[in-house]
C-alpha cells in the first residue's frame, strides 16, 4: 500500500513538474528587459484591456461556460453587467449621454497609454508618472517598465517610431469605435420605436376598442330607449287626438 502510494506521488509530481511553464534566467531578464518589441506588446496589452472594458460598458458582458467574463462583441471583461444599450424601459435619447461619457473615457485613457510610454523612455523603471489631458481627469499610473529605455543604446528613432506608431493605433481604434457607436446607436433608435409602434398597436386592438366603441353602444342603445322615459312638461299631458277616430258615444 505504501509504495503504490509512494509511486503514485511521484507519478503526480513529474505530471506536474512536466506542464508547469519553464523558463530560464535568461528568458526572464530578455522578458524583463526594455526593447521596442517588449514597449510595443505592453501597449497593445493595455489598450486591449481597456478597449474589452469600454465595450463591456456599452454592449455588456456576461459568464461563459469557462467561468470568464466575456463581452457580448468579443474580449474578456472584469466584470458582467447588461451595458448601457442593454437597459430596458428607457428612450435612446436617455441613453446618448452615459455612452458618450464612455466614450470620452476611452478616449482619453487610451490617449494616456501613448503619454505613458513616451514619458516612460526617460525614466527608471515603476517611476510614478502624473498624465494631464485637455478635458480629462489627471491621472497618476507607474511607468512601463519595458518602455524605460534609459541606458539601453536605443536610438531617437526607435522611441519615434513607437510614438508614431502608438499615435497611430490610438487614432485608428478611437475612430472605429466611434464609428460601431454611431451605427449602434441607429439600431437601437430604430429598435426601440419599432417596440413603441408595436406596443400603440397592441393597444388599439385591445384596449381602445373597449374604451371607445362600448360608449358610442351604450349610447345608440340608450337612444333607443328614449321613448320610455315619462314625459313631464305640459306640451305633453294632453295627447294630440285631431287625427284620432273619436270615441263611440253611448246612447
């Protein structure tokens, strides 16, 4: 008992010990290190990120089968929700505001990923650095540390190369998603009155009839039934009897 015991913890342990990720010092200082290639996969890292937050906010997000956060269009979210264009009972008008609100964060947290590297390439590595824009809230994030390119033998072109094209993504990205807002937002005012007209619809078959036609009914019918009310007014105590054969006299 005890050496199938014995045989099986070493059985499990190499198990372990074979799918567990190696890697050596040298992989890790080359991972570590700050190259264009590294700053390059860093940025992209974070504007994925933040890319999956912004359109969990406005399309929402929900578990998959995996236990993951997955937004609706795609990437993985921190957290599930129905997203603004998800919320019911409400006009498209109503929602315009908080989408745009969404859409100015992303904007400017995307622009301050391009800030942070620039600024990164002159710093040490987890150097505090402040992120000040026109119309955004000021942040304060640690620098990249595979951006820091401060003794490393890297040449100006290679930091303006990644500005150019950081700049060039964030444009690009911004204008997309500006663009998948735009034709949502058509959708969802389209949708939304199509369940308007749907609903005075329902209505005229249902309920309007029962408000409308029973009191014209019930009028018709009352009309009908005018001539058993009493007359009360002089005109009337005495019937018109000109045209009536007279009565037979008794002898």
């Amino acid at each position: 008992m005890r050496l199938r015991l014995f045989f099986l913890g070493t059985g499990i342990l190499l198990t372990a010990f074979v799918f567990l990720p190696w890697s050596s010092p040298e992989s890790a200082r080359s991972a570590d290190a700050a190259t264009p290639d590294g700053c390059r996969r860093h940025v992209i890292d974070r504007m994925s990120v933040i890319h999956d937050e912004y359109r969990s906010r406005v399309f929402g997000a929900r578990e998959n089968r995996e236990e993951d956060i997955e937004v609706f269009t795609g990437g993985l979210a921190p957290e599930s929700g129905t997203g603004i264009l998800g919320t019911k009972q409400r006009l498209t008008s109503e929602l315009v505001w908080p989408a745009v609100e969404s859409y100015r964060v992303l904007r400017c947290r995307t622009n301050a990923i391009c800030l942070a590297m620039k600024k990164s390439f002159d710093v040490n590595a987890n150097t505090s650095l402040t992120i000040k824009q026109m119309g955004c809230v000021e942040q304060t994030i640690d620098s990249y540390p595979s951006c820091s390119f401060v003794d490393t033998g890297y040449l100006p072109t290679d930091r303006l190369g990644l500005e150019t094209e950081c700049s060039g993504m964030s444009e690009t990205s911004l204008y997309a998603e500006k663009a998948v807002l735009k034709l949502a937002f058509s959708y969802d005012s389209g949708y939304r009155s199509t369940l308007q007209k749907a609903g005075i619809i329902d209505w005229l078959q249902g309920d309007f009839p029962d408000l409308v036609i029973r009191p014209i009914r019930d009028m018709v019918s009352m009309l009908g039934k005018l001539h058993e009310i009493p007359c009360f007014i002089g005109q009337c105590d005495r019937p018109d009897t000109s045209n009536m054969t007279p009565p037979l006299v008794p002898f």
